[in-house]
C-alpha cells in the first residue's frame, strides 16, 4: 500500500458512533487531530503505543485549529463530540492555549457533551475550569491502564502511579466533569490469565471512582515494544474469550469496549469463525449494558482459550505457545 503524506491542515480521522448519553443511545462525532503526540511517546514511551505514527512535529496552532474546522463542518447535530490527539488534549506543548480555547469553544457551540483524553499531569484546576467555562458538559478520559502500579511500570511503562491518577480524578470530580478510565487488557509479559485478574481487579477499585470504565485490548502496532514480542511469538494479543470474561465481571459503573482492529492477527481474536459474533456482543453490550447478550455466545475455542490460561501458568510463560510450539 502506498504510504500517503501526512498534511498538517487535515485531521486523522472523522466519523459518527453510537453513544450513551443522559442514559439514552445518541450519536457522537468523533475528531482524530493531528497534533505533535504525546510528550511521553517522544520521551519514553508506552510498551504498546505507536499513536505518534499519527502525529506531525510540524503541526502548528493554526493547523490544529484548521483541522477541527474542517471536522466539525462534518458534525450533524451529534449532541455527543470526542476529540482525539494521540496524546493529551490539555497538553500546552501538544495544543497550545490558543488552540485548546479556539477547539473548546467551537465544541461548546455545537455539543451537549465533550470528552478528551488526557494524562493526569495535565489535568490541573486552571486547565480545567477554562474547559467548563466553554463547554456544556465535560468528560475526561484518562488511560490508567491498570490499578497496579508495579503492572503499570513494568508492563507498561507509563510513567505515573495510581496515586497521580486519582489527584487528577480529584480535580475533575470538583469541576464537575465525568471520568472515563481506560483499563488494558493483556499488556506484555502478563500471561492471559493473570491480565484477565489484573483487569477484574482494576474494575472494582476503579469503580469506586470513575463514571464509564472503557477496556482498551492491546492491539500490536507498528514500531512498538509488543510487536518487537510478537513478531518474535513472544506475545499473543488477547483472546475475545477473555474480553467477555472481563465485562461480565460485577461493577458498579458502565464498562464498554470498543477494540481497535478486533478480529485480526494483530487485534483481539479467536479462532476467527466466531470472531465476527463475539464482536457484535460486546458492540451491543457497550450500548445497552444487557450482561444476557455472552449467555448464547459459543464455539470449539472456547475450549483452547480455557487450555491456554492453564498451559501458560503450568509452563510460566506468556509468550504464544500455540506459535512456539509450531515448526517455523
Ligand atoms: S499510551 Fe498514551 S501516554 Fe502512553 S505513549 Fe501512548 S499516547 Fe502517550
Ligand atoms: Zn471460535
């Protein structure tokens, strides 16, 4: 395929999605800006993160300001905006002051509700009450990943503690703006069974703090650590089994799932004869919180998946056994 120029003036991506709002199923516009990326991607980096494939050193103030221009001339009445960046929205060196007011300020003409991401060093009062200041409703999702520090570093190298997390969820709650927190299943050098509890476990202390609870499986994308791994069979992205496992698991806040590349060697998969139902069940039951929709779900992998969450704890591996054990 041949690779297209990235333009500064144009955004990501653009699309219309199903959402939950006051309760109710509406529709959400969803803005990929291409910003500069996340400082932490330049610096360090997370293990399974390639957003800055996404992102353009030269983008300007006035680029970025341009770009959701021209995506909210896409926007028909969605009641629902989120706006990507790859990084962090309140982020001044990824959008400045200038653009983050200009973007709020647009949002806040045309939607009842607004959500960006952002890291929790980045959520502070000032940021904060400038954004309510322009915006209806305001929604901050934030990508803790795991409640587990030690997870949280070595697994994934994300360079912050629960501790940081919750002092931004502190300011958020005293803003009056609803948090969504981002919990990763299967981060590398975990085995399947051992994410399957790590998650569970992040989703009942969580719980106790944000609104909507969203379950991001790690996806292998280009140039990262986890593809390095699986290129190698050292990783096996998750099973859809697994996702299914994990949001049948009690809470008291809505959890969703929307998997980026579901279906694929590179994204959350079965067997791929089952993938395509499994997919459409955690679709509807990010919408409608109906537990029921797994009860009809089956197929012969199901019987793998429960052999691989053995075999990996009896072998004490957490690399792809089924590709290891296999002549190459
Ligand atoms: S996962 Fe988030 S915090 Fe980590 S490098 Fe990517 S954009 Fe930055
Ligand atoms: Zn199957």
């Amino acid at each position: 395929m041949k690779k297209v120029k990235a333009n500064p003036k144009m955004p990501v991506a653009v699309w219309s999605e199903k959402e939950i709002m006051d309760g109710q199923i509406v529709d959400s516009l969803v803005v990929v800006l291409r910003s500069k990326g996340c400082f932490w991607s330049r610096k360090n980096g997370c293990l399974m993160c390639g957003y800055n494939n996404d992102c353009l050193s030269s983008v300007s103030s006035e680029d970025l300001v341009n770009q959701f221009e021209l995506a909210i001339g896409q926007h028909t009445n969605q009641p629902y905006l989120k706006i990507y960046t790859s990084g962090s929205f309140f982020d001044p060196e990824e959008i400045d002051m200038v653009a983050q007011k200009r973007i709020l300020e647009m949002a806040g003409q045309k939607a009842g509700q607004v959500l960006v991401e952002s890291r929790p060093e980045f959520v502070t009062a000032e940021n904060l009450q400038r954004a309510t200041d322009l915006l209806k409703r305001l929604e901050v999702a934030i990508g803790l990943e795991t409640a587990n520090d030690d997870i949280r570093a070595k697994c994934i190298n994300k360079g912050f503690l629960f501790s940081d997390y919750k002092r931004a969820c502190d300011i958020l709650k005293k803003n009056d703006a609803s948090i969504r927190t981002y919990l990763l299943l299967k981060p590398p050098y975990l085995t399947e069974g051992e994410s399957i509890a790590d998650v569970k476990n992040s989703i009942e202390r969580v719980s106790e703090i944000s609104q909507t609870i969203s379950i991001n499986p790690v996806n292998v994308q280009r140039g990262t650590v986890v593809e390095g791994l699986w290129k190698r069979r050292y990783y096996r992205p998750p099973w859809l089994w697994s996702l299914v496992e994990v949001l049948r698991a009690p809470s008291k806040v809505r959890i969703v799932s929307a998997p980026s590349g579901g279906g694929s060697k590179r994204g959350i998969h079965n067997c791929g004869k089952c993938d395509k139902g499994i997919l459409n069940a955690i679709r509807e039951f990010s919408l409608r919180g109906e537990i029921n929709i797994f009860n009809e779900l089956d197929c012969d992998c199901r019987e793998e998946w429960l052999d691989t969450l053995e075999l990996d704890n009896f072998a004490g591996s957490t690399g792809d056994l089924a590709r290891l054990m296999k002549p190459q």
